[in-house]
C-alpha cells in the first residue's frame, strides 16, 4: 500500500508545472533545553543493592518514536512512526500497526510537503497521509522540515501516549515529559513563519501536558532523557560549585564524576532532585529531575566513562524511592539506561526504517537522500 501511495505522489508531481523547492527550509537545527531552577537541596547518592530490593513494577511500558525521511526534488516525504511496548506485560501498540500498511485506509504515519506547484491538497486527503501541521493548516514549502519532522513525531508519540494510558502500567517516554522551550533559532527568528512555529509548538505541547497529567493521576509517568548534551539545566545554577558555565549537561556530569571518583572505583550514583519550573502559555509547571550516573565497563572488567541519562516526573519530589521503577530497570538490570526505552527504540526505528525502504523504491531514490533527517 506504501509503494502505491507514493506511486501517485510521484505521478502528480510530475504533472505539476513549477517546482518551489526551498534550500533553507533544510537547515538542521538542534534544539537545547533549559529552564529555571528553583531552589533545592541537591544531593549525590551512591546506589547500591538497597535500591534493587523493592518490589518488582507490575508493568512498564516504554514509548519512543522515531522518523526516517525520503527528500526528493519535488516532494519531501517523512515516514514516522511511535510504539508503546511493555516488556513485563507483553503487549505493544504501534503507529503504524504492521497490518494497516497492507491496506487502504488512514496512513498519517507519512507526512507530505510538496514542493510543486499547483498541487491539489485534496489527492492528499484522499490518500490518507498526514499534511497538515498541528494547526490543521497544510504545510508550506518553506516550512523548516527538521520542525516538521519533530512535529510530526511529538504528534505519533502523543496517539501513543493516549493509548497506552487505559493499560495501567507504568509510563517511560523517551525524552523530556514536555519540551516548553521552542526549538526555534535566532537563525530562523527572521522566517515569516517564526508565529506559526510557536502556535504550532504550544499547541502540541499543551495536548502533551494534558496527557502526561492523565496518566500521572491514575499510574506514573517518567520521561527518560538520554542525549545530555542539548540539556542546559545543571550549569545555569552549578549546584555543586564546579565553576563551569555555559556547559551541557553531560559535560557537567562529566567533569563532576571524574572529581568524585578521582583515584577511586567508580559506582553507580544518582544527583537530585532538581526542581525545574517552565511555562507552558502562562502556566507554571513543576518538574522535578534525577541525574542516574553508570560507569560504562570495558573489557577486562575495568570501569571507565559514564553513561548519564536524566529521569523526569511531574511536580516535587525528594526521596530516590520516588523513582526506583527506573532504577530497577536500568541499573538494578545491569543495564546502561532503562531496558523498557532500549526495547521501544530498537522496535520503533525497525519499523521506520522498513517501511522508508519501501518508500525509497518506490520513488526511486537511493539511500543517501534520508541521510541527513535520520532521527537519533
């Protein structure tokens, strides 16, 4: 069915009599996060086997999502797709499910922004893929396709998210609970588009809010944050007197575990609890973060670098009991960062990857044209 789809995208395309493809709408841009400390006592916690006697979770289920994309001179085409797997429970929901790829019917995992003009957005509606933006207006060719593109997974992960939430199980989500700070460059600050960003950002990011709490207030939610280096939360308040700043989480962390562990065997520790505030459209939101340190073992058994990853929950806690879940399936498993979101990113970027193979034929492109949008 995907081969098809793209068939007649390829087909209209050619048919359409000018192409308005723009080269600076591809700019990649990272986003870095940040946000307002509150203040709090942070401590470092050695974690030892005391943290691995609690009880077993009944159930944890690991959400990500993942993207591939297929540019060609006419057409840039995003192939996306989001899971929720439960290694404990044994059960999973994915976008898109393999069957519904086979057949006719609602496709919104493959996000179109054409570049030709004229083009008849109605052949899109017909054909079941997703182009519009979360505004419900359909995408300009001048729209900045890295937004695009994590749009279009903040949106699969929330279909996800709102699945799940009947399953009563523990929630881990791949990333940050929500992301208020508007991915956004001063660079692109000058598009004309610069609003339309922000309506679209805040909007997806109050559906997310939304669905988070809802799962909060009847099991739990964490988000599990792996890449520390967009992250700039612990060098704005250096609670631990470093005298680094401007320096990513992980380069923080860094720093901090070679001072700790100088001349030592180094051990799995955990810093926190930050308390972070941000606004989401006027409302404050309190978050609060756990830093899991676990020495990456190399051959021989000797220990060397960390693995850092950041855990999240919603409002203020204190104690590491409030998220043992995590500990439990991450270094109580022996394991560098959660099992649950290793499962759910091996699975999603399998399912990703197969069905771009199929776009790719399909419009005749080789592998190079998805090289620059591969989602991490």
């Amino acid at each position: 069915m995907v081969a098809s789809i793209l068939s007649a995208l390829y087909e209209i395309s050619r048919s359409s009599g000018r192409v308005v493809r723009v080269e600076e709408s591809r700019q990649y841009t990272v986003s870095v996060e940040s946000g307002d400390v509150e203040g709090s006592e942070v401590g470092v916690y050695e974690l030892g086997r005391e943290y691995c006697t609690q009880t077993v979770p009944k159930g944890i289920v690991g959400v990500d999502s993942s993207s591939r994309v297929v540019d060609t001179p006419y057409m840039f085409i995003a192939v996306g797709s989001a899971t929720g797997i439960s290694r404990l429970g044994l059960k999973a929901f994915d976008i898109p499910s393999p069957s519904s790829i086979l057949t006719q019917g609602d496709h919104k995992y493959i996000l179109v922004i054409p570049e030709v003009q004229p083009f008849n957005y109605n052949v899109l509606e017909e054909l079941g893929v997703e182009y519009k933006d979360p505004s419900s207006r359909p995408y300009p060719p001048e729209y900045n396709k890295a937004l695009a593109l994590e749009e279009h997974r903040v949106e699969l992960e929330n279909h996800v998210l709102e699945n799940v939430l009947s399953w009563g199980e523990l929630v881990f989500l791949d990333g940050p609970l929500f992301l208020p700070t508007h991915p956004v460059t001063e660079a692109r600050g000058r598009s004309r588009l610069i609003d339309v960003y922000k309506e679209n950002w805040s909007l997806l990011m109050r559906r997310r809010l939304g669905i988070v709490e809802k799962i909060d207030s009847s099991t739990r939610v964490f988000g599990i944050v792996k890449r520390l280096q967009y992250t700039h939360i612990l060098s704005r308040n250096d609670p631990f007197k470093l005298g680094v700043e401007k320096v990513s989480d992980h380069a923080y962390l860094s720093i901090l575990s070679e001072r700790m562990f100088v001349g030592k065997k180094a051990s799995p520790f955990a810093l926190g609890p930050i308390r972070v505030r941000s606004e989401i459209d006027g409302r404050k939101v309190d978050r609060s973060m756990w830093y899991i340190c676990v020495p990456r073992r190399f051959v021989g058994g000797e220990t060397g670098s960390y693995v850092f990853f950041r855990v999240e929950t919603l409002g203020n806690t204190s104690s590491l009991g409030d998220i043992q879940p995590v500990l439990f399936d991450s270094v109580c498993a022996g394991a560098g960062i959660p099992l649950s979101i290793v499962i759910a990113d091996q699975r999603v970027k399998r399912l990703s990857e197969a069905i771009a193979r199929n776009v790719m034929l399909a419009v005749g492109v080789d592998r190079e044209s998805t090289l620059q949008y591969l989602s991490p």
